[in-house]
C-alpha cells in the first residue's frame, strides 16, 4: 500500500514515519509494535512538494477472524530557528 504525503507549509521539513498498535499512545519509531515497515521511515520534505509512504507487510499471521487496526504516525519535524549574528 502507498500513502502520499504533502507539504503544504513554507518551509521544509523532517519527516518521521511509522506504524504501531496503538497499545501506547506515547509510541515511539524504536518502541513501536506492529507487522509493518515503511519505506522511506526518514525525509526530507522541500515546501510543495510530496513524498511517498510504502507500507510493507512483514508479517503474514495477521488474524483470520477478525478485523486487525494500526497506526500510520507521521511527525513533521521543522528546522530550527537560525541562530542570529
């Protein structure tokens, strides 16, 4: 599956992706539990511009019976403020 994802700000930005289960809602990239992996998990994203997100399964023992739900978090990290001279 792909997910675009735009930057509609004025500047660029850091972005950071993944997946989790939603047991935590503080999860982290390096805590996160889910049958999932993105790709690409770290950009750069220029203003206007859009990237795409592949999710890849990893896992093929998903529940038969049921629904399964997860999380795509995307963290927009903006660059600091330039130091003044």
């Amino acid at each position: 599956m792909t997910v675009r994802v735009q930057n509609t700000g004025k500047r660029a930005a850091l972005v950071q992706a993944w997946t989790d289960d939603g047991s935590n809602e503080r999860s982290t990239p390096e805590a996160a539990n889910a049958p999932f992996v993105l790709r690409p998990p770290m950009f750069r994203l220029d203003q206007g511009k859009s990237q795409v997100l592949r999710i890849l399964s990893t896992a093929a023992d998903l529940p038969k019976d049921r629904e399964s739900l997860y999380w795509l978090n995307v963290l927009d990290i903006p660059p600091t403020p330039s130091a003044k001279s």
